[in-house]
C-alpha cells in the first residue's frame, strides 16, 4: 500500500512568520504535488516535482516555495505567512505524471495563520 | 483554463437509497477521476474513467466524453459512504483539475 506521510498534521503561525509544511513518501514514485484546500475552491495545485531538487509551479504558486531534496521528502515552505493561507494542504505522490497514475494523498496538514 | 463543475453541492439520503453525482467540464479530458474524501480527512482514487462505463462494487461511473459530464452512482448506499465525492480532469500533464465535491450524507 502506497503511503504518503505529513507533518505537522496541524499547525497555527502567525501572520509573517516562517512555515514549513513536510511531506514523505514511500512509494518509490517519482512524482509529488502539494495542493490546497478551501470551502468554495475546491483542491488547487500549488507546486509539484518530478525528480529530486527540482520543482515547478502549479496553479497558485505566489507565496509559496518548494524543495525536493530527495526522491521521498518533498516541502512546502511559506516564507511570509499571511491570513490568506490559512487552508488544509495535501501532499500527493504518483509513479509517473501521466493521466494513467493514480495518486496517492496524504492525511493533509490544517493551517491556521492568525 | 479546465472548469469543473460538480452538482449537486449536496446530498441526503437514507441507508439503502441510490445517490447520483454529476461532473461536467469545460474541454476534452484525458482522464477522468472520481475521488472519495472521508469527513476532515484525505482523498482516495475510487475510479478512473476517461470515456463509457466502469464498475467497481457498489460504483458505477458514465462518461460521455463529447458531451464532457461524467456521472457516480453509488448503489445501496450505506452510513460509510458519507463523505465528499471530488471529480477531477487531467488538464496538462502531471495536472489535475478538480471539481468543488459532492458532499454526501447517508443517515441510517
């Protein structure tokens, strides 16, 4: 069974201040995405990867950075929190990028910036 | 860019009753995908099915692709299904697209 591992499964910042949002997987899958979810917007694509210590931009990537270190962690960084991030964020992994793979979701982290 | 559009926003039904959920999108898809999102929790692939009718127990999924809707009937629904269903289009490659959900609520 594929498994994608979050952390922190929760978190509260404050507004300007530094967050990172971690992600592992041990799927041996090649590609990872983080996404956001809001009521009334449905999940949004904010960045994903496709090979270690490289990252593209998704949908909504203003405010946000990624790191690929390696094949199995992947990171969401926000470098100047602000309210409008506030937002439950999903972490997602699949073999390879095309519309055949399945993709496997993480229990998601809830932020709450004040 | 890719729309998804997912209806209705809400549903009720009693254990035992058939619930349909829509899906329509804005442009050709190269796949579709139906999610299930357990209440304050992740999503799960229930079924992927770019064009014409899959089963899976209790789920069937239709999708008319010229028509650009796809459709999720659960039969026999049970307590356990309650949840949110999400539709999602692969609009690039590596990209999904993803409807607002279904949120279904099953009462025994």
């Amino acid at each position: 069974e594929a498994a994608v591992t979050q952390s922190p499964r929760s978190k509260v910042a404050v507004t300007g201040g530094k967050v990172t949002l971690s992600c592992h997987q041990t799927n041996n899958h090649d590609y990872m995405y983080w996404y956001r979810q809001d009521t009334g917007h449905g999940l949004r694509l904010i960045h994903y990867s496709y090979v270690a210590d490289s990252t593209e931009k998704g949908d909504i990537p203003d405010g946000y950075k990624a790191s690929r270190p390696s094949q199995e962690n992947f990171s969401l960084i926000l470098e100047l929190a602000s309210l409008s991030q506030t937002a439950v964020y999903f972490c997602a992994s699949s073999l390879t990028g095309g519309s055949q793979n399945t993709l496997y979701f993480g229990a998601g982290t809830r932020l709450s910036v004040l | 860019g890719q729309q998804v559009q997912q209806s209705p926003a809400s549903l009720v039904l009693q254990e035992g009753e058939n619930a349909e959920l829509q899906c329509n999108f804005s442009s050709t898809a190269t796949q579709l995908q139906w999610f299930y999102q357990s209440p304050g929790g992740s999503l799960v692939s229930l079924l992927s099915n770019p064009s014409g009718t899959k089963h899976t127990g209790r789920l069937t999924s239709t999708t008319v692709t010229k028509e650009r809707r796809s459709s999720l009937h659960i039969s026999s629904s049970q307590t356990t299904d309650s949840g949110t269903y999400l539709c999602a289009i692969h609009s690039g490659y590596n990209k999904l697209t993803f409807g607002k959900g279904t949120v279904l609520l099953v009462s025994p």
